[in-house]
C-alpha cells in the first residue's frame, strides 16, 4: 500500500518536472505570440481595411496597395532605399576588407586602432545622425568652421541640397558600420592557414595576387554574412534619417519606414501605412530566412 | 664543389638565439634529414632556407650562388608543408600548376607538366577535385606534385608525413625514396621521427637546443653517435645506455658493470687509446638492444662476443623478437634475443655481448671518448 503511493508520488513529480520548462516558458511565449506575430496579423488585415486615421475594419481588398504603389512618395522612398542600401553595403564591404587587411599587416597598434574602427558600431544610429547632422551642416558644422579658418570660398552643402543628401545619410551609416565589417574579415584573414600563404610566396605570387586568389575566395562565408547584416541594418536605417535629414530635404530622403511613419502617425493614411509595413516584413523574410535556413541547418557533410 | 652549403648561419630572435651557428655541406642528389626533438630548430632552419624567414648572420649558397638574401620565389626551390597548404579555392590542377602560372609559363606546356607529374603521383583522376573533396593522403599527393612540376634545384619538405596514419605514412614514406631514387632530386626534409630519417636519408643532421649534434651517413649517426643525446635519440627501442668504470687490466681495458648481485667484467676494444685516459674513473658505456643477445643470434664472425649469465626480469616477446631486460649499472637494459630463445622471469640466462659495437661517454661532457 505505502509502496504504490510513494510509486504515484515518484511519477507525480516526474510529471512536474516534465511539465516546469514548459510553465516558465509560456508567458514569454504569449507575449511574443500577442505582440510580434499577432500584430503582424493584425497590420496585414488593416492593410487590406479602409483605415485611415483610426482602425477602420471595413475590408476594401487591395485598395490600399493599390494607393500605395500609385504613390509618387512611395516611388522615391523605394529608389531612395534601394540607392542606400547598395552604396551602403558595397562600400561598408570594401572599405571593412581594406581596413582588415591593413590592420592584418602586423602592425604595432593593432589593438588601439581596431578598438577605434569598432567604437562607431556602439553608438545607436541616433546619435550617429544627430552628430553627422551637426557636422554636416552648412551654417554650423565643416562649412563654417572652414569660413572661419579663413577658407571662405569652401563649400559643402550635400545635407540641404536635395540631390545629394541621400548619399550623407551613406557617408554617415557607412562610418558606423564599416569598423564591424572590418573585425568580420579580421577574424576570417586570422583564421587562414600561414603556411598556404608561405607556399604562395614560393610558388611566386605577389602581395596582391595572393589576396585576390587564394585569401579573398576563402573569405566568402564572411562576405555573406556581412551583407546579411548591412542589409537588415539598411532597411532598420530609420532613425539614422529621421535624426539626420527627417527624410527632406522635400522627399528626398524618403526610406519606406519614414514613408510609412509619415502615413500612420501625420497624415492619417493608417491603411497605405499597414500596406507598407507588411510590403517591409516580406522584404526583410525574404532575405533572412534563406540565411537563417542555412544557418541553422547545421554544416554540410 | 657542394651543392648546398650552410655556412655558420644563425638565427636570432631579439636576445634570444634560436640557431647557434649551423654548418652543413651536402652534394646534389643528396636526401639531407633535419631531426631534432621539437623546439631544436629545425623547421626554422628549413624556412630559412626556403627564404621564409631571415638569416641573422651566416650564408647560404646553393649550386655555387649565394641565395642568402634572395626572395623565396627566385631561389629555384620548392617546399611541401605538413599542413599540405594547398589553395582550397582552386582545383588540384590549379593548385599544382600555380608555380607555373605565376611565372608564366604558357598554358599548353604548363597543362602537360601537370598532367606529367599527375601522372607519377597517380592523381590523374582528381585533377578537377577541390582540396577539400580528397583525402588526407590524397592531398598529400597534391602537395607533392606542386612541388615536383616546378622541377627545381632543391626540394623542403616540413614534416610532410605527420599529419597521416600510420599504414599511410610508412606507404608514403616508401614512395618520397622511390622518388628521390628516380629523379635524383636534392631534398632537405625536415622530421622529429627518427625512423622517418634513417630510412629516407643519405645524411641525417641531429639537431638540438639550435645546435648541430652530428651531421653524416644514417649508419654513422646510429653506429657512431658523437654524444649522449644522438645516441639515445635515434633508433628504437633505444640504445642501452649502462653506467660502468674503466680499469687496466695487465695490458687489457677492461668495463666494469655492476649487475643485480654481482660484476660483470667487459672488455674494451673500441676506442682503447682515449678510454686509457679514463682507467680508475666512470663511463657511460652505450650498447645497442641488438648487439645483446642470445649466443646463437650474437655476430661470431664480425663481432667480438663475450657471453655472461644474468638475471631475466622482463621479456616482450614482439613476434619478430624477444626483447629481455636485465638489470645493469642499476638500469634496465634492453637485450634483443631470437624469438623462441628459452628464457624465463626471475632466471639467470646467457647473453651474448658484443663489444666491438660497444661505445663510450664522458658522463659529465656527454660527449664521445673516442
């Protein structure tokens, strides 16, 4: 008798310590489900509503898409995105390899300047563009330090001059980033077997052969992966705009997070803006989740 | 004329002296072994024939030419490396026709080179493989064609053997002399196995601590070891190296060895008119495992044989040999016997020494008496 109940007591506590994790586990679980996945639900159906200044749960169909992509604004806030995002990535990439390979050189400082290439990345993307905003400004910043100095006839205008200001948003984002992309080649130029490159100098190849065919082929993992970071950061670029420029001068630093902010929180268009985001989401998934697949797929046999 | 001449050449590393001033002189077609316990400097001094690292004081000529300062790619040499290194971003036809590639050599001839030497090596097969699809032994192979297919002056090779098994690496091992056989190559080759380097050389240098120990034939470094360490060093099991005091004898030299519960007299007849010096003092005779035996094994015809009965503590019977230990000079001393000599643990048996293959050390130099 005694013996089956402590035998029912044993499995009692089996059971509690099976179901534990799970218990501790759940309320995370629910916020998350609630808060991420269920207001990307929520965001897809409103965009498919008639919203505008408050949630309007009318379905209109793709009325809503189909303003968004007749939207001249929308236009410009995609090319604009696209210009960042490929001068953005290609120059964070060469730039972060240059840097790798110089600091790769043996160099005496290599722990001090590495520790300032990589300080940038620990700045939120705030305080980068409200800095560069600083800097860049014609009536406070370079322009006017140099008219001071005496150099009256200098003139560095890109921040208010609609044609170029995208490409300060570049330069701004690009210092942030490129000390990261460079302690990626880093540890990928250190992880590369020395004796491959003794046997490249006898074979008799020079400094800028070796590089170009035998350790920059090897680098292609963390070509990869620097280009799946830049390009998630590039469309996360939002605060480093509105910070920096707002999106003006006009439109011209449009990106289709400030497009959508714009249209959910000023102009009272809460369904072009809902269209928007879920048109963003699809982008961002369809780059990530090939990576993440590979990723986590475990190394190949 | 030598081919290779390594003149006083060091290596210095700040204050701490890596190489102390080596001298080796070597003829073409010579196969030169640098062996050495690891930290002895051996691979630095094959990088630095190589070029790969710089010489600190001394010279290199090689054919006649000083290459002392020469860049490693204009010293008309290759090297195999023991990780292989080969490029994993090119196939092995790349990899082995780089050199070539390099030093532009037009495509035509450079595609028949390597399918030259693809061919000696038997790689034929894989020459659109990538490294990483070939095994360990296969990139071996590879390593090795990259070599050959430049037919240089002068081959390295740095432990080229280690990272494979041990099937694989006596098979190898066969194969790196049959080559030296055909092409009559030049080869500095660099291992801390002691075995590798007896059976490929044609001169073995034993190096240790960034000295040159001893430099000649493989029998002169096993025969006629010039101190303790090369003497313990090369050959396995070991040479038996026993404690024993010198004494006249009338008109003989005699050793005297103290056993498990009595002397053994041995008499000396190698090296007498150094070790006459020695009478009344300590030695440090060395004897080869085969050159203590049983009486039927022992070498009457060469040798000079003198038989004793000594206590059995050990026997390893390894199914070529009986290998019996006895206790000398307060040591363990290995004899190795015919497989199937009746001996047993705890009895006394006959051995059979030849002292003509005896050797002697100073125990406080080290060094030969001789």
């Amino acid at each position: 008798m005694s013996h089956s109940s402590s035998k029912r007591e044993m499995s009692a506590r089996a059971r509690w310590q099976a179901w534990l994790p799970k218990l501790v586990l759940a309320p995370s679980l629910a916020l998350v489900l609630f808060f991420v996945y269920g207001f990307i639900l929520w965001t897809s159906y409103i965009s498919f509503s008639a919203s505008d200044m408050l949630p309007n749960y009318t379905w209109v169909g793709t009325h809503q898409w189909s303003r968004l992509w007749g939207s001249w604004t929308w236009g410009i806030a995609l090319h604009n995105i696209w210009v960042f995002s490929l001068l953005y990535i290609v120059s964070c990439t060469l730039l972060g390899l240059l840097l790798a390979i110089l600091l790769d050189q043996r160099i005496r400082a290599e722990g001090l300047l590495r520790t300032i290439y990589l300080y940038p990345m620990a700045l939120s993307f705030i305080v980068t563009g409200t800095a560069w905003q600083w800097f860049l400004n014609p009536g406070l910043g370079l322009e006017k330090t140099m008219h001071e100095l005496g150099w009256t006839s200098f003139s560095f205008d890109w921040l208010i001059n609609a044609d170029m200001a995208i490409y300060t948003v570049v330069i701004a984002a690009v210092w942030q980033a490129t000390g990261f992309v460079m302690a990626m080649f880093l540890a990928g130029l250190r992880g590369i077997d020395g004796e491959m490159i003794k046997a490249a100098q006898i074979d008799g190849a020079p400094v800028w052969k070796i590089y170009l065919r035998i350790i920059i082929p090897q680098l292609r993992p963390v070509f990869l992966s620097a280009v799946v970071v830049l390009a998630h950061l590039a469309i996360k670029s939002f605060d480093l705009i509105v910070a920096m420029t707002g999106g003006g001068p006009g439109n011209a630093t449009t990106v289709p997070a400030t497009f959508m902010y714009s249209y959910a929180f000023s102009r009272n268009e809460m369904g072009i803006a809902a269209a928007s985001a879920v048109f963003m989401l699809a982008v961002i998934a369809a780059l990530i989740v090939p990576y993440l697949y590979s990723e986590l797929r475990g190394p190949r046999s | 004329m030598s081919f290779l001449h390594i003149d006083n050449v060091k290596k210095r590393f700040g204050d701490t002296t890596v190489l102390k001033g080596i001298d080796i002189t070597i003829e073409k077609g010579d196969f030169l072994v640098l062996v050495g316990p690891s930290g002895c400097g051996k691979s630095t001094l094959l990088n630095m024939i190589a070029g790969l690292d710089s010489i600190s004081e001394g010279e290199l000529r090689l054919n006649g030419e000083v290459i002392s300062h020469v860049h490693p790619s204009q010293r008309d040499i290759a090297m195999v490396f023991q990780s292989y290194a080969l490029y994993p971003s090119m196939t092995v036809a790349g990899n082995i026709g780089f050199g070539l590639e390099m030093r532009k050599v037009p495509k035509p001839e450079r595609e028949k080179a390597i399918k030259n030497v693809a061919q000696m090596l038997q790689i034929e097969s894989l020459l659109d493989r990538k490294p990483a699809q070939l095994s360990g032994g296969q990139r071996q192979r590879v390593a090795m064609g990259r070599a050959l297919v430049r037919e240089p002056q002068l081959f390295l090779f740095d432990e080229p053997l280690s990272n494979l098994d041990a099937k694989l690496r006596v098979d190898m091992r066969t194969e790196i002399k049959q080559l030296h056989q055909r092409l009559k190559a030049t080869i500095v080759y660099v291992t801390h196995d002691q075995i590798e380097a007896m059976t490929l050389a044609t001169r073995i240098a034993v190096m240790r601590g960034g000295e040159l120990q001893q430099l000649g034939t493989p029998h002169d470094v096993y025969d006629d070891p010039n101190n303790l360490f090369v003497a313990g060093f090369m050959g396995s099991p070991s040479m038996n190296l026993i404690e024993a005091r010198i004494e006249k004898d009338g008109e003989e030299l005699v050793a005297w060895v103290e056993t498990a519960d009595d002397r053994l007299k041995l008499p000396v007849v190698r090296d007498r008119e150094a070790l006459g010096a020695y009478a009344g003092r300590r030695v440090i005779l060395g004897l080869r495992p085969e050159a203590i035996t049983d009486s039927r094994s022992a070498n009457h015809q060469d040798g000079i044989i003198y038989e004793a009965a000594l206590n059995v503590e050990i026997i390893e019977p390894t199914g070529a040999d009986l290998y019996v230990v006895t206790m000398l000079g307060g040591r363990e001393v290995n004899a190795r016997m015919r497989s199937g000599t009746a001996v047993e643990v705890g009895q006394s048996a006959p051995f059979a020494f030849d002292v003509a293959r005896m050797v002697a050390f100073d125990p406080e130099s080290e060094a030969r008496i001789r």
